[in-house]
C-alpha cells in the first residue's frame, strides 16, 4: 500500500475541548481532549476562504500481484470526516 496523495483541504482538524482533572497528586496531569475534523461545515469560513475551498482528498496505490504481472490500484477517499477523543497523563519525575 503506498499512500499516492494527502491532502486535508483548507480547513485544520479542530480542539473542540479539553478537560483536566483537578483531583490528582500535586505531580501529575491528567487531560482528556475532544478533537474534530469536519472539512464540509461552511460556518465559520469568511466568503473569501469560501470561494478557494479545497476538499480534502486521500489517494491510496493498493499493489496486486509481483513483478511483471502485478499492477496497482487507487482507492480514493474523498469528504473525510471523524470525531474522536484522547486521554492521557504526565507525572512528573525526579531525575537524580
């Protein structure tokens, strides 16, 4: 699989929150983000950025086959969109 071309558009992935948790040891932090990538919502793009508006657009090169009988296919993936949520901690460490 060979990734041919990437390209996520005008508009970024977004942080829609983020959440710590304040009832933790005084050396550790724990978050919890929400993250969103919805390339297709036209709210909060000026007309301007409207008009040049990009789609994003993922092409993949699926290889079938060796040597000479072998050949590629493109799968393309077009209007992309996720939500998702990340967790994690940091502790801090003392390093004698």
């Amino acid at each position: 699989m060979k990734l041919t071309t990437f390209t996520l558009g005008n508009k970024s992935p977004r942080i829609d929150s983020i959440r710590t948790y304040p009832m933790t040891p005084d050396d550790e932090v724990i978050m919890e983000w929400s993250l969103s990538f919805t390339p297709n919502d036209l709210e909060d793009l000026t007309p301007r950025q409207a008009r040049g508006k990009v789609n994003p657009k993922v092409v993949l090169s699926i290889k079938l086959g060796k040597g000479i009988v072998g050949g590629s296919i493109p799968v393309l993936l077009e209007d992309i969109k996720w939500v998702g949520h990340a967790g994690g901690g940091m502790k801090e460490v003392d390093w004698y």
